[in-house]
C-alpha cells in the first residue's frame, strides 16, 4: 500500500493529468470549469481553440468563459473558437 502511494507520488505531473478528449464547445467548457489542475485547464484551452461553435449555448458558454476570465490566454482561445464560426455553414443559423 505504502509502496503504491510512493509510487503515485513520484509519477510527473504530466502523467497525473487526465487526457483531453474532443467533444462540442459546451462540454468543453463545462470541464474546463469543473477542473482545479492548470495542465488540464490549458489543455482544454488548447481543445476549445480547435472548436466551432455549433449552437447558440456554445456560444454562450464562450461568452460566460470571457466575461469570467480576464487572462490573454484563455480570451485568446476563446476568440480562436468564436473565429471559427463559418456564415455559410448550415449550423452557423443556429449560432444566433
């Protein structure tokens, strides 16, 4: 048991953080506010830059992510996410 604990301890940080896997703006966002680790933070930031909003709550979880948060970083993702909206794309209608 003892050795175990010890060994968990001794793994990077790196290690101990949970795998991003994609999914749509929102859940991405409700992660991100879920989570405490920064690694796991900045890796969903990375995730949501990567992703269109497809409906009218990503793009209000975004705007909540913005208002909530002042730092270059996240703004910045969230922004990268905004860009992604494409006017011709059917989904685009449902946005707003």
């Amino acid at each position: 048991m003892i050795a175990a604990l010890l060994l968990v301890l001794s793994l990077p940080a790196a290690a101990q953080t949970p795998a991003v896997s994609t999914g749509t703006v929102s859940q991405l966002t409700e992660r991100f506010l879920e989570t405490t680790s920064n690694a796991h933070k900045t890796a969903l930031l990375g995730e949501l830059a990567k992703t269109a909003p497809r409906t009218g709550q990503d793009v209000a979880n975004l705007l909540d992510l913005f208002s909530r948060y002042s730092d270059a970083f996240t703004r910045r993702s969230i922004m990268d996410s905004l860009a992604r909206i494409t006017p011709a794309a059917p989904s685009s209608s449902r946005c707003f």
